[in-house]
C-alpha cells in the first residue's frame, strides 16, 4: 500500500446543480503527518472535509481515505476515521463519560471495550473528575476536549479536525493543541485539520494546502510556502490618487506589485534595502510616500498572496453561519 | 493494518444507544419529565371535567314549566325518570357511552401522542443544528438507526404518557366497557406504538431537511388541531358538517381513538376493532418506508 493515507483526484462537489463548492481538488496526505487545509470562509474547506468524512457524496472525481474509496466503501472509511467537528455535538444532558460511550456505540464497540478506553482517553485528556458530571457545567476547553476523546473512541488511523480551536482563548488553545499532540503520539494517527488561525498551523503543520474559490492555490510545507512568496513584503501608500504601479515595478529587487485601493503591496528580494529605491524613485517623479511598512513573509502574507488580501462578503450558507456562532457562544463558556 | 478495531457488524448497533440518548434527555431532566405527566393529566381535567357534555343534558336544573292541573308528585317522578332516561339515551347514541369523560379521557391517548411524536420532527433539526446529526453520519452507524432512534424514542415516551393517562382516568372514574379485560390495555398499546410510528415518521420525513427551528413549530401549529378536532377524539363524528366527516374519516387518529374505545371503554365490537388495528397498521407501515425512504435520501447527499 501506498504510503499515502489520504487521495484525492479531480475532487469535485456542485452543489444544486450550478454551485460549485468544490472543484477538482487534487491533493494526498502522507502516513504520520499533520495536514493543515487554508482558506477564507466559504473556500470549500468543509465540504471538502465533508467528502472525506463520506457526509456528503463527491459530484465527481474519486478519493481514498487508507485504501478505501470515499463513495464504495463509506462504511470502511467511517470505521477507521475520527472526526472532531467544528460543534460542540457532544450532549449536554448527559455526563462527559456517557458522551464517550454514546460514541462508542456509533461504532458498535463492545461495551468492555469501550468503557476501558473511554477511561483511558479521558485521563489522556485529564477530564477524569468531570466524568460524572453533565456536559453543561463544562467549560468550552473542556468540552474541546471531550469532542476530541469521542472522535479517538474507535482508535482511528486518520483524524479530522475541523476548525478544532475556534472561540476558545489563547491559553485554552495552546492546552487544546497539547492534547491534540499528546494524543497523536500516543495513537500515532495522521491529522488533517482546517483552521483560521495561521500561526497554529505554521506551527503544527507539516503540510498546507490553501484552497480558495474551491481550488488548491498552492501545497508545500510552510517553510515552503514562505519561501515561494519569492522575499519580502512591502506596503506603501502615496499621497496622490494616481496608480504607481508601473514605476515602482521599474525598481530593481521589485518582484510584483499590487494596487489594492491605494495602497501598494511589494514584493521585493532584500526588502530593507529596495524600499529606499522605491521612495526615491516616486518622490523623483513627485510622488509623496505617506506610509511605508516593511514584513518578513509569515503565513499571513503567503495567506494574503494566495488569497487575496479583499475581505469575502459573500453569501454564506445560514446553516453555516449558526452553526459558527452557537460554537463560539459554547466555547465561550 | 487495524489491529484492535472492535467492530460490531450488527445493522442496528447504535439504535439502542441513539434511542436511550433521546429518552435519557427526557427522564433525566425531572423538569421535562414532570411536565409530560402534568401535561395530559391538565388537558384531561380541562377538556373532559370542564367541557361536561353530560351536563347539558342533565334535566335536574332545568324547571319545568307549571302545568294546569298541577302534576301528582307521582307524575313528577315518572317525568324525572323519562328525562333521565332521555338523557343518558341521547349521550349513549351520540358518544356510545353514557359518560363523556370515559368518551374524552380515552380520546386525550391520541392527542399525546401526536403531541409527543410532534417533537420528534424538531429534535431531527436540533440535532442538525447543533452537529450531532453530521458528527452520527460520519460514525459507520447504520443511517436507518439514526432515524429509526428518533421515532422509537417518541412511540417510548407517548405509550408512557398512555399508561399515565389510563392510571389517571381511572383515577377520576373512568367507566370500562361491559367486556373490559386487563389484557385489552396490552391492545391500548399496540394500536399507540403503531400511530407513534406513522406519526414521527411522517413528522421527521417533514423536517429532515429542514436547519430552521421555525420550520417544525409551523408545522405543528398548521396541522396539530386541526388534526385534532377533525378526529372523533372529542366529539363523535356523525354529529360533524359533511366536510368534515369526511376529513375525520380519514384521520388515523379517529381509528387510534376508535380502537382505544372499542378496548377500554365500549361494548367491544371486533369487526370494528379489527379494522381500526389494519388501518392504523397500513398508516405506520406506509409512512414509516416513506420516512425512512425519505431521510435516506436526504441524509446520503
């Protein structure tokens, strides 16, 4: 077999006949490493996840998750996955260990069994003491947490997070993300998770993918991907209305240039010493430089670049967006 | 590859578990559950001690007018009785039983159970709403169970809601028929799991696809009386405008109630018995394939 945990070839879903939510995504993920998927709000991030979890059915195209294709063998791929959604699903009217083996019986393991790990796990993830206690005391780190022993319940090869974080504060999230790894050391899986959050990937990933308009832009490691931005990052605005675009690509070191309403993002090799290459050359035609600022590439940038830097107003589905807002309210308590 | 992947190959591993999570959020909750004892215990109170039809008919308030020569309190008595009797004649061609809260207690059965399986479409939303819904469909747990689950929960908890309704008209004097045995009440039950199972069918079927917790409660509101009132659960049904008899004649409900009747509180008639149990059958069959047909589909985009 394939050192590949994960393929995908020409993935493709449209949905109600002419929404393209995804469109032929090709991409693999190899045996043991944390995959890190990108991309703004409505990118195809989830339906993508949606497909490889087999909640949804792909329009076209064909994916393996450990062998086992997506569409034929949806009952074997459920098997040997975990999966930690974006919500808060676990109940809060029952207690975090009948949540666990709530989880247990979905995969039809053996109540001996699953007692034994749910124990395991909930040590693992220190929830011991609240075992006994219902979900709706539990704190929204804590109730990550719980979210992540039921998706660990069947021991999978291969765990899907989606957006594991959100809402939670910074200190909860570095806790979160030590769970996260403590448990992928313990169960030695291959992760493949979505986040908002660029420094937590470009601090845990091994891979990136940014997908946007429900295309891959690009896939590397983040070093890589850093990298490919091709040096540094310079913004600048004039005073005047009139686009400089032109002349400031006539700099040397000057790579590309971006007008994105009046202000000018650079990218330029040896960014600390062409800005002042760029100033001169504008004030020489008699333009004013009324800001100027100079970024090492982090993933923000490679983000902004692949991306775009313009805000996405658009129509998001209002299932989508409940359920994003009830995540964030649960997490905040 | 997988090495301890416990597995269970069963096709309904998981319903059990599903329909237990659905109950537990019910008798763990006393605030819940208290209120669906309360609930027809209140409406059984309000509708057939309120609403006393037999009342009406009660001749003892009524003053009759002087008559020249005045009757011989002989007379009286003859005339008390032939109104009495009058009375009790009318209530039992109208309702088939001299008493209307034995004819009402029984048609409240019906009405709980299509309030409780009402609440079966909206929990499909909730849990769609809240990700449960996506987190059981990505699990190997079969997608029948997930929707089987929720019905069976519901047909649990209204024959519950039966069994106290039954204990609390007996309680307030509920008159059993000539012919009532015990076991009739194992029949009460039958005839409540199958309109249960028509019935949160057809309300998860409504709601599957459906992520706005307005949807169900519209539904409710549209279909919930009128349902009601166009049954014999109240009121007997050749007393109705032609419309709505012909409404009522339809209505599963009235043959849910009809059969309850026929068990607790009528003279039974078994050809009549008989029918009701293959109607209300064939409704659960049907609509249970069809929900289950229906929710298959939508849950396997």
């Amino acid at each position: 077999m394939s050192e590949n945990v994960i393929e995908t070839e020409g993935l493709t879903k449209v949905f109600n006949k002419h929404l393209t939510a995804v469109d032929h995504v090709s991409f693999s993920v190899k045996q043991g490493e944390i995959f890190g998927f990108l991309g703004p709000n409505g990118a195809g991030k989830t339906t993508t996840i949606n497909m490889l979890i087999t909640i949804l059915k792909p329009t076209e195209g064909k994916a393996s998750v450990l062998g086992f294709d997506i569409a034929k063998q949806n009952v074997d791929v459920r098997n040997v996955i975990g999966v930690v959604p974006q919500e808060y699903t676990a109940d809060e009217d029952l207690t975090g260990l009948e949540n666990v083996l709530l989880c247990s019986d979905l995969y039809g393991i053996p109540r001996n069994v699953a007692k034994e790990r749910a124990m395991e796990l909930l040590k693992l993830i220190e929830l011991t003491d609240f075992e006994d206690k219902k979900v709706e005391t539990f704190s929204g780190g804590m109730r990550r947490r719980l979210e992540l022993a039921c998706g660990l319940i069947n021991r999978p090869k291969v765990l899907f997070l989606d957006e594991p974080t959100l809402g939670l504060d910074v200190q909860t999230r570095t806790a979160t993300w030590n769970y996260i790894r403590k448990l992928k050391k313990e169960y030695g899986m291959t992760l493949f998770m979505t986040t908002h959050y660029l420094e937590e990937a470009d601090a845990l990933c091994d891979r990136i993918a940014i997908i946007d308009h429900g295309k891959i832009v690009v896939v590397g490691t983040p070093e890589e991907l850093k990298h490919s931005l091709g040096g540094d990052i310079i913004t600048l605005s004039i005073k005047e209305n009139s686009d400089v675009s032109e002349l400031i690509r006539t700099v040397e070191h000057v790579k590309d240039v971006k007008n994105e309403d009046g202000s000018y993002r650079i990218k330029a090799e040896y960014g600390e010493v062409t800005a002042p290459f760029i100033i001169e050359a504008l004030r020489r035609k008699g333009y004013t430089v009324t800001k100027l600022m100079l970024t090492e590439p982090t993933l923000n940038e490679v983000y902004l670049e692949y991306t775009g830097k313009s805000m996405r107003d658009t129509e998001e589905s209002r299932e989508a967006f409940r359920a994003q807002r009830i995540t964030m309210r649960r997490a905040r308590q | 590859m997988s090495e301890t992947n416990h597995v269970s190959k069963s096709k309904v591993h998981g319903l059990w578990a599903l329909t237990n999570r659905e109950l537990k959020k019910w008798y763990k909750a006393p605030v819940v559950f208290l209120l669906t004892i309360i609930q027809p215990v209140l409406w059984m109170g309000l509708l057939g001690k309120a609403m006393n039809i037999g009342a009406i008919f009660n001749t003892s308030s009524i003053q009759l007018p002087s008559l020249n020569p005045p009757l011989t309190p002989q007379q009286l008595l003859q005339l008390g009785s032939f109104f009495g009797g009058l009375q009790s004649q009318i209530m039992q061609s109208a309702f088939n039983t001299t008493d209307y809260f034995s004819f009402m207690a029984v048609g409240m059965i019906a009405f709980t159970a299509l309030f409780t399986t009402m609440f079966s479409g909206m929990s499909v939303v909730w849990d769609r709403r809240l990700g449960f819904l996506n987190k059981a469909l990505s699990t190997p747990v079969s997608r029948a169970a997930i929707i089987l689950s929720k019905v069976l929960s519901a047909t649990l908890r209204s024959m519950f809601q039966a069994a106290i309704i039954i204990v609390v008209a007996i309680a307030f004097g509920l008159h059993f028929g000539a012919n009532f045995n015990p076991l009739n009440i194992l029949g009460v039950f039958g005839i409540i799991f199958l309109i249960c199972m028509g019935l949160s069918s057809l309300f998860i079927a409504i709601n599957i696809r459906s992520t706005r917790i307005e949807t169900p409660m519209a539904v409710m509101n549209l279909i919930n009386l009128p349902l009601m009132f166009a049954s014999n659960a109240f009121f007997p049904i050749n007393f109705m405008p032609g419309w709505l008899q012909a409404i009522a004649n339809v209505n599963p409900l009235s043959y849910t109630t009809d059969a309850v009747r026929q068990l607790l509180i009528f003279n039974t008639d078994y050809a009549k018995l008989a029918f009701d149990f293959a109607y209300v059958g064939i409704f659960a069959l049907v609509l249970t394939v069809i929900g289950i047909v229906l929710s298959w589909r939508f849950l396997n985009k």
